[in-house]
C-alpha cells in the first residue's frame, strides 16, 4: 500500500515547477507559471505528472485567461469533452452561474454515468463572492488505503451503477422548485446508465481509487436499502477531513483535478451573493476495475455510434 503522504515527496527537481502542497494529503499551489496553450510540452508535461502526483492543483493570478484562452490551454492539456446533455457556454467551455441554480453542492466526481468519463476539468474563478463559495476536494486514493483489510476486500469486488437520473432535490436542496425542475430537464434529457467497478485502477499511477459520488445509485446484485448502508461507509473514508484540501477562491484563479482520483464539493454558503465558474472538462478513458474488467455502458442501448462518442 502507498503511504499516505508518499506523494509529497518533492517533484524532480528537473521539473521547472514552483510547487507548494496546500494540504496533507491532497492539493498542491503552482506558483510562477502562466497558463496557456503556448506552455513548453515539457512543462505540460510536468504539469500532468504533479497533477496525478497531488491530485488537485491551484494556480492564482491567471486573469490574462478569457474564454477563448482556458479552452485553447485545456486543448493542450488534453481533449476537450462535451457534456452528454448540458449545452456548452460556447464550443466546450461550461458555465456555472450561481443566479441560475448552478450550485453544486454534493460530493461527486464529474460525469460518472458515462464509461469514458473525463480525467480532469480546468476551473476558473470569472465571478467570486466577498465571504463563502469554497470548493473541497478529495483524494479517492488516501480513502481507499484508508479502508480496513475487510472493507478493502469488499470493494474490490463491488460493482456499481451510475446515473444522471438521481435525486435532484437532495443533491440541489438550496434551489427553488422552478430551478430543481429545469435543471432536471436538462440534466436528465437523456438518461444514461453506467457500471463501474467501485475500485478502479488509475491507468498513469497505477493506485486503486474508490469510484463512487452522487451519481451512483446502488451496487451490483444488493437491494437499494443494503447499497446504501454500505455506499455511506465508503463514502465516509473519501470525505474525512484528513482526505480533503479546501480551496478559498478568489476572481483569475484556476483549478485544475484529476477526476479519476477525487471528489470534489462546491459549498453553498453565499446566499444570493453572485457566483460564476468556468470550465473546460477533458476527456478520459474507461475505468479498468483490478480484476480486469471494463466499465460498461447500460443505458442507452449502445451503439457503435454512441460507443466511438463516449
């Protein structure tokens, strides 16, 4: 098993990174580094390597990047990916609007319900309250080494069903009736079904993550009752605080995660003040469980059409 803090280690010193570990166990500052699509491939690449080595990275001060920049840096960082159902602000740049209901104020990982969900996102701070609208990150990894032998081996061999068709009251409780109903009719226009195997193998540094978050809707071959007493018990280790690193955001700054290794959390505690996020989301590849299977999409039907797309 990795130790806990094995991966503060400092990064070769080669690397032409100023990078400063912002918690424990999870989230790291780069400082001195202006994004953009013009970055030397070896510092994209030192990039991506402290990003699978810290899970989360913060870069302040990026108020040189509009629209137009984040997505040609997300282009360079990876392949854009457009979301199944939401439409984009603009070819794949995602907005989040807190004055129209985006709250997203649930622990998750972003777009599970899909096979080839997405490796990581690119957020930008365009519209930041005065006090409140923190984002929490967790590392998935320190959760499941956190596990007991016995609940480890249980997750092993679990498998679970992911779905945007989920409770859109419990996971949106602070929006009104008129937005829970739009944002669902959105959200859910297509609803998708995928089994993922609850501890995937991250394919660059080979540890095991929990792959769980607000869309799973139960595990493989349990009632729904006995998958959620189970699912809180996992889900208990990614989101203990030793796991966690808080972010105080302020406007031009930058996020990027690795979505294949956290959850993440946007805490809704600003009231009506105003609060506007963008992101560009890029594409991943299908989890491979640690016995070897593949995550499978269930619903819709796949095609060779919707396959080659996800």
């Amino acid at each position: 098993m990795t130790a806990p803090n094995a991966y503060l280690n400092t990064v070769d010193p080669a690397i032409p990174l100023d990078i400063v570990p912002v918690g424990g166990r999870i989230g790291a500052e780069v400082r001195d580094l202006k994004l953009s699509a013009d970055l030397p491939v070896e510092q994209l690449r030192a990039v991506r390597a402290a990003l699978v080595r810290h899970k989360v990275l913060f870069f302040r001060g990026q108020h040189h990047l509009d629209d137009d920049a984040q997505e040609a840096f997300g282009r360079a960082f990876g392949e854009p990916f457009e979301h199944p159902t939401v439409p984009s602000r603009g070819n794949f740049l995602f907005e989040l609007d807190s004055h129209h209901g985006a709250r997203a104020n649930n622990w998750h990982t972003d777009i599970t319900f899909v096979p080839a969900y997405p490796f990581a996102s690119v957020l930008r701070a365009v519209t930041i309250p005065p006090a409140g609208g923190d984002t929490v990150w967790a590392n998935t990894v320190a959760a499941y080494n956190d596990l007991p032998e016995a609940l480890r081996r249980l997750a092993d061999g679990l498998r679970a069903i992911h779905t945007n068709d989920y409770d859109y009251a419990a996971a949106r409780p602070n929006a009104t009736e008129e937005q829970k109903a739009a944002f669902r009719a959105v959200f859910a226009s297509t609803v998708y079904e995928t089994e993922h195997p609850v501890v995937r193998v991250h394919p660059e540094s080979g540890e095991r993550t929990l792959l769980l978050g607000g869309f799973v809707k139960r595990f493989v071959g349990l009632p729904a009752q006995d998958s959620r007493v189970i699912y809180d018990r996992l889900q208990s280790y990614v989101t203990r605080l030793e796991n966690t690193v808080r972010w105080r955001w302020a406007e031009g700054d930058v996020a990027i995660w690795d979505n294949r290794a956290t959850q993440h959390y946007a805490i809704d505690d600003y009231g009506d003040q105003h609060r506007v996020v963008r992101r560009v989301t890029l594409r991943g590849d299908v989890p491979i469980g640690i016995d070897g299977r593949e995550s499978r999409l269930l619903r819709p039907e796949p095609t060779p059409q919707l396959e080659a797309a996800e």
